[in-house]
C-alpha cells in the first residue's frame, strides 16, 4: 500500500463540478480582478470566522507583510516571532525593514511561550505574531494582557489555523489585524495561490484594501505607497466553493487525529501532541516527537508511507538570516522540534485502511 503525505485528488473531485460552474460564471463575467467573487468570499469568510472585516490578498506571506505595513512597522522595528515557526513569518518581518526577535516555543504544544515573550520586549518592539502553529490556537489570554501593558499590536498568523479557536474565538478575529494562507495544502485552500487579512478595525480594514491595490482607492489616484497583493476572482470563487465543506473536512481531521493519539499512546518514545487547556486543535499537520525520526521516517518510506519534516531548520540557523549572527544552540528548544518532530500522513479524505498501515507500520518500526 501507499500512502501519500497528503492527498487533494479526493477532496477535489466531489467539487469538480461546482469549480466548472465557478469558472463558467467568471469567465462569462469578464471581470478576473476584485469583483464580485472577492467580495462575496470576503463576507462568507468573516461570517466564518466572527470577524468584522476579511481582505483577501495574494497569499499568506503577503497578508502578513501588508498587515505590517497597516500598522505602520517598518526600519528600526522589532517584532517578536516564535522560534519555530515557518520562514514566511520572519521574512514579512524583513520585508517592511524591521527585525525578527525569537521567542521559544512551549516544547509540547509547538507555540510560543506566552510566558518567555515579556524578556524579549524592548522600546522598540511593535508587534508580535503569535503563530497557530500546525492547527492549533496559541494561548492568547497573555498575549492580550502584554500587548495591552506595553502597546504593541499582535498579528496572528493564521496561515495553519482555519477554524480553530482560543477560548471559543476564531482564530483570526483575536489580533488587530491577522493573516491566513488559501495555499493549496493549507486547510482552507485554493487552486493556486491565495491569502486573506482579518480584522474588527474598519479602519486598517480600509487601509488595507488601498495597500493591496497600489495604495489606490480611486483609479490613478495614489494617496499612499502601495502593492499589487490581491485576490483573483477566480481563485475566490474556489474558495467559496470549498469554505463550504471546511467544517466538516475539519471534523474528519480530529477524527483521524484522534485515532493517532490512541493507537501510538506508548510506542517506542513518541512524544504525542499535546493541546493547550482553552485551545483547540484543527491539526492541519499532526506532528510527533522521537529520538529516531530520522530512522523512522526512512523506514516508513520504504514502506510506501511519506512523512514530512515541519521544519527541518529553524529561523535563526537559515543562511538568509546569517545576518541576525545566531549560533547552534541560541534557541534549543526550537533546535530540539527540529531533530525530533515528524509530520504524519493525514488529510480529510484518508481511510481507515491507510491509517491502519502507518500506524501498524510505526508499531512494527519500535519492535
Ligand atoms: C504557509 C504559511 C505561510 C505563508 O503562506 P503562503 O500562502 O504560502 O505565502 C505563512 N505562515 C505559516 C505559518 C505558513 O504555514
């Protein structure tokens, strides 16, 4: 048996023919650019997520970059990170001019740790970007309480995190201006490229929306320096279709999740994931911990199961940031998830027959 990593064939095809629908209706229309599709996403996505306004954008680097940009961060900026997390986080940091400053995550949930981020705040820290590391919430309720003490705004990054929630609120709707990814792999995906910025500040709504046409809120009329980072309506209409179904693609996700954690309670060293009291999980990746990841996944792969590393190097040891002069060992927890963490195989439409083989095959590996 095989078994992919993750596999969109069986998630798309049910749709196909409500995507030839959503393409006849844009072609007919003529109009592939901020239109009506864009718009009606924006308001069933916000509608989702509780949320008084939704931008869509490019795709998720870029809703984190414009979202910066919103709140003014800029040259001489700090923004605090986790040390963990995907490089796009950083690199929108480095795309308005300011500096990442990591923050280790919590080693058995992957986020940040609420409680190491107040050491790392200076003068100059404007933001910080909690991100929902692999599906699930981070725990906000501190965040909150320091972004309020020292006036910084947070940014969630909710590019893993399509529906789960921190206390019973939408990831999404917490921070003052927050960004998701619709990249086809994500929970919530496009058919291509995508993003979208939520916010409950009509205000920096507003201002985003002219940030991501050139800075214009009327044609050839540019009161501010801007981008071209916007939602195609082709795209949007896709997405509508597939917003539609996430709750219950979500649902399958904690299904399978759940039989993982049971099955592999007490095999070998896994380390299980574990959820923070007051988050919930959309496991976007299902991620364990063991000393023989490197042997594991080998020997999972040669029995035709793929796995995945999230992330095989950390931030701060990327040669793109050699420039930050950060060393092995600078943050060992994030270097310890690193060496040890292994993405399963799971996706909405896996069957149980597949997950009996990675199971029973990571049984037999720690025999
Ligand atoms: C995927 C991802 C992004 C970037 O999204 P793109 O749409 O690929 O640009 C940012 N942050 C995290 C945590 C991600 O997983």
């Amino acid at each position: 048996m095989k078994v992919p990593f993750l596999n969109l064939e069986r998630l798309h095809k049910p749709l196909n023919d409500e995507f030839s629908r959503a393409l006849d209706q844009v072609l007919s229309s003529n109009w592939f650019v901020l239109g009506e599709q864009c718009g009606a996403f924006e308001s069933q996505f916000s509608k989702f997520l509780k949320v008084a306004n939704c931008i869509g954008v490019s795709n998720g680097l870029d809703a984190l970059t414009i979202s910066l940009k919103a709140l003014d961060i800029g040259t001489g900026d700090e923004v605090i990170v986790p040390s963990n997390t995907y490089i796009a986080t950083c690199l929108a940091v480095s795309n308005v001019g300011a500096t990442p400053v990591f923050v280790e995550p919590n080693h058995a949930t992957f986020n940040i740790d609420p409680k190491l981020i107040e050491q790392s705040i200076t003068n100059r820290t404007k933001a910080i970007i909690p991100v929902h590391l692999f599906g699930q919430a981070v725990e906000m309720t501190e965040i909150e309480q320091l972004a309020d003490k020292y006036a910084i705004s947070i940014i969630e990054d909710c590019a893993q995190s399509h529906g789960a929630t921190w206390l019973g609120k939408q990831t999404g709707s917490i921070g003052d201006c927050n960004a998701f990814s619709f990249y086809p792999g994500k929970n919530l995906g496009a058919l291509g490229d995508g993003g979208a910025v939520t916010t409950n500040s009509i205000e920096i709504a507003d201002k985003i929306k002219i940030l991501r046409n050139y800075g214009s809120e009327v044609k050839y009329y540019n009161s501010i320096k801007g981008f071209n980072m916007r939602l195609d309506e082709l795209q949007a209409s896709f997405l509508s279709v597939k917003l539609k179904s996430l709750n219950v693609w979500t649902e399958n996700r904690r299904v399978l999740a759940n039989r993982y954690n049971a099955e592999l309670n007490n095999v070998g060293d896994i380390v299980l994931p574990s959820i923070a009291t007051g988050a919930s999980h959309v496991y976007h990746l299902y991620v364990i911990k063991t000393k023989f990841r490197d042997a594991l996944s080998q020997f999972l792969n040669m029995q035709g199961i793929l796995t995945m590393i999230h992330y095989p190097i950390p931030p701060h040891l990327q040669k793109a940031y050699s420039e930050l002069g950060f060393a092995k060992g600078d943050f060992p927890i994030a270097e310890e998830i690193a060496n040890t963490a292994l993405s399963l195989p799971l996706w909405p439409h896996m069957n149980t027959e597949e997950q009996s083989y990675v199971i029973d095959t990571i049984k037999t590996f720690f025999q």
